[in-house]
C-alpha cells in the first residue's frame, strides 16, 4: 500500500519559512515525478511544484524565487522549502507522486501552512 506521510506545516509570521518534508512508502517513486499542490479554503487545488526523478523542476509563478523544491532518492522522500511567507500561501499542501508530468498518481493527506500579518 503506498502512502504519502507530509510533515514539516505549521504557523509562522508573513516573511517566515518553513520546510514541508515527504516520505513515500510502499514502492519507490525514484524513477517517477513527485510534487507539490495546494489548496486554500474555498479555492481549487492548484500546483506548486514539480520535479522529475533527473531533476527537472517546474514551480507554479506565485512561488517562484520563494519556494524550492527537492527531492532525496535514498530516502524515497521529496521536500519543499518556502521562504519569505505571504498570507497569501495559507492552505493545505498535499504530497504528490507517479503519473505523467502534469498529472499524479497518489496523494498525501495534506499539511497545514498557516501565514500570519
């Protein structure tokens, strides 16, 4: 059974960072994309981020020069780095795994970012 366990959200004052962490169990996704979506109350899921197993990297405009992702194979694990929080990065961020680039396989329950003023 694969599973998707996200760590790492929280509260923190707007210019603040945080590191979301994601271990994957039941198979290895070293060979398949992994990512990062999010969703804020009432608003759709929207991506965050993305990253091939050879390391290509895509991240959404909103986050761009703020947000990192990365990814440590050994570990089955991706991680996303936000620096310099905005309130307006409040939401839930769900772990993402498998499927073509563009689409997913699996989901993580999702972590709670919260950003104060």
């Amino acid at each position: 059974q694969v599973q998707l366990v996200e760590s790492g959200g929280g509260l923190v004052q707007a210019g603040g960072s945080l590191r979301l962490s994601c271990l994957a169990s039941g198979r290895s996704f070293n060979t398949e994309n992994m990512g990062w979506y999010r969703q804020a109350a009432v608003q759709q899921r929207d991506v965050v981020a993305r990253m091939s197993p050879r390391g290509t990297r895509t991240h959404a405009d909103p986050v761009k020069g703020r947000f990192s992702i990365s990814r440590d194979h050994a570990k089955n694990a991706a991680y996303l780095q936000m620096n310099n929080l905005k309130p307006e990065d409040k939401a839930v961020y769900y772990c993402t795994a498998g499927g073509s680039w563009g689409e997913t396989d699996y989901w993580g329950q999702g972590t709670q970012v919260t950003v104060s003023s």
